[in-house]
C-alpha cells in the first residue's frame, strides 16, 4: 500500500469509525462485515462524502501538540501518525506524480499539501475551499 492509500485510509477509517452504524451491535457488525474483512489494496472510495476538515479537527485535539495540517504536509503526516521524514515525502511526491525537483522540498511540501487534499477530494472527500489546487 502507498503512502497516499495509508493516508486515506486513516483520514477516512477515522470518518468510518466515527459514523454510528444501523446494525446497532458489535456481534452483527462484525458478521454482516465478515467478507469485506480482507481490506482490499486500495481504500475504496466512501459511500458518502468524508468531511475532511471534521476528520481531522477531532484528530488534531487530541493530538497533543498543535500541528497546522492544512498548510503543513509534514504536519499532516505527523497528524495521521505516519512517517514525515523527507524520505517519506520524496515517496509521496512519486505516487502523486510531482514533476518538480524533490531537492527543493520546501516547493515540493506547498505542491504535496495542496496535492493531497485535491486527491481526497476526488476520492469521496469534502474538503474545504482553498486547501486544494
């Protein structure tokens, strides 16, 4: 699984698991989602749309250190408690297919955050205007 696949998977997860179910219990949750237990590869895109900026407002006061995650990707990743180093970020530009040099990171980061919540978007996330590009 990639770097971008981890990051939707925790933003939207977090949504998933914060939506109260119908089912109204643990025991027919867990049968009625039994097949879909082998998580596929890829996260597959939210019935309904995943409020980005809620997800990770709830995620950002608990944290315990303030983290500017809408303009930070290193805040970002720091948030979703995943790997922010430059390596890690040099990964994600790959995935993302950035076309400028990972050796200016502090271009690479700007084009990474606004990058970022541009593909959330596409993939069933709200997220608030201006974030993305």
């Amino acid at each position: 699984m990639g770097l971008f696949s981890t990051i939707m998977s925790k933003i939207f997860g977090h949504a998933e698991a914060a939506t109260p179910t119908t089912s109204g219990t643990a025991d027919a949750q867990a049968s009625a989602g039994a097949p879909a237990a082998a998580a596929p590869a890829t996260p597959a895109t939210p019935a309904a749309p995943v409020d980005v900026d809620a997800v990770l407002s709830d995620l950002a006061s608990k944290a315990g250190q303030p983290l500017n995650y809408k303009t930070s990707i290193v805040d970002l990743l720091k948030l979703l408690g995943l790997d922010s180093s430059l390596e890690a970020r040099k990964q994600l530009a790959g995935e993302l297919h950035y076309t400028g040099s990972t050796d200016d990171s502090a271009t690479m980061n700007v084009w990474l955050i606004k990058q970022v919540y541009a593909e959330l978007a596409k993939n069933g996330g709200k997220v608030p205007e201006g974030w993305a590009h």
